[in-house]
C-alpha cells in the first residue's frame, strides 16, 4: 500500500489561537505576495471526523484558477489536539473568523460539508463582505429535526465517549459511508482519513463534536443554529 502522504503533499501552516492553541492549514494557489485581493479564494471546511485531507484533489485542481485553503479544525486533522478544550460550535465559528481575517481572505467561496456547513456558513456570516458564495455538501446549518440512530449511540454516557475514543467506531464507521463503496474505498485513501485519529488522545474532537450535537432548545449549541438559520434566511431573501 502507497503512503497517504504522497496523496497529500502540501506543505503545512498553522495560526496561533488564544491560549496558544496551533491551527493547520494548507493552500495551494495563492499569490507569490501571499494576497487574496487578485484571485478568488475557495475555502475549504470539513466536517466530523474528517480533516483537510478530504479536500486534497480541490487543492491540486483548483490551484490554477483560485487560492484554495483547507483548514483543520482545532482537534482535527494537524491541528492542536488539547484535552481540556472548549470544543463547541460558537468555538469552531471563532477559530475559522481568526483564520479567515488573518489570512486576509477575500473573495470567499466556500466549500463546506457535514460540521463544516454549520461552523463555515456560521464563520462566512460574520465576515460577509469577504464572502462571493458557497458550495455545500451533505450539511444543515439548523437545528436537527431528529439524531441518527448510530449518532444517538454515540452519545450514550459514558459507552458513547468509549467507543468514539477507545475503539474509534466513529471514524471507522465513516470510512463504510463514502461514495467509493463500490468499488472498495481505496486502502491509501482510508489511511489517510484516519491518520490523525491514532489513538484516545488524538480522538477527542471526534468525541466532542458528536457531543456538541443539540437535542433541545435549552441547549446553547441548538440557540446558535437557530440563529444560523434566520441569518441565512434573511440572506437569501
């Protein structure tokens, strides 16, 4: 079997959070003065327990006709996997506003799925003047209607956590879900997608993401995508 990496050959790069916490993120495409006021910028947000890695084949392609980034959320992919963190979504939203601003992004197509949707349209809404459209894959950014029968499971005490980050079904399972399953997910593909995610440490995000999900209105989580959602409402119209 190939090594991932060859299929994954950008060079990495990171921002500072508060506390210290690194950031990875990778771009191909960008200006030799590193702006984003000349080229469109596409940028790329993934979703649980996925990672920039996803997005390898639109860094390659796009390169020629946009900057493209692909960012790792905190906890994800490259990115710091700190224990005690406040892995929320209102968190995630703030991380990829710093990145976005840092990085002076402009002229911002973004390309989100799963988490990814509710984290990059939350993030594009607070920075819309730097935002030209979006690309959405397989993602809501709204409250849920209802928890997926292997989500609720997940997110039973204690057995859910163990699972998520002892046996990593999370990621495993993910990996059964693509569109490749016919013919079989590619062996250097799969390993790829769940490098990052080695060991307990390391698999915390996964975790914490599912546990994020909101399953009523009193949840903090449930009130941010609520207000998401009216935004985006009020945008379209």
């Amino acid at each position: 079997m190939a090594d991932w990496r060859e299929l994954y050959p950008f060079p990495s790069q990171f921002i500072e959070l508060a506390g210290g916490v690194k950031m990875h993120f990778v771009e191909t495409g960008a200006n030799q003065d590193n702006s984003s006021t000349d080229r469109p910028t596409v940028l790329c947000v993934h979703g649980n327990p996925t990672w920039s890695f996803t997005y390898r084949r639109v860094l390659a392609e796009l390169s020629s006709e946009a900057r493209v980034v692909a960012v790792d959320h905190v906890g994800c992919g490259l990115s710091d996997k700190p224990q005690q963190y406040r892995y929320s979504l209102e968190q995630h939203i703030a991380n990829l506003v710093q990145l976005i601003e840092q990085l002076d992004l402009r002229r911002v197509t973004l390309l989100v799925h799963d988490w990814g949707g509710a984290i990059g349209l939350g993030a594009g809404l607070r920075v819309l003047e730097r935002i030209e459209g979006a690309v959405i894959l397989n993602t809501a950014a709204f409250p849920p209607p209802y928890i997926p029968l292997r989500i609720a499971a997940c997110r039973i005490p204690i057995f859910g956590n163990w699972a998520m980050r002892q046996l990593n079904l999370f990621a495993l399972a993910a990996l059964k879900m693509t569109l490749h399953r016919l013919p079989k997910l590619d062996p250097t593909v799969a390993a790829g997608l769940i490098a990052p995610y080695s060991n307990w440490a390391n698999r915390v995000a996964i975790a914490r993401f599912v546990q994020d999900i909101p399953g009523a209105p009193a949840e903090p989580t449930w009130q941010l995508l609520a207000r998401i959602e009216e935004q985006l409402r009020r945008y379209g119209d």
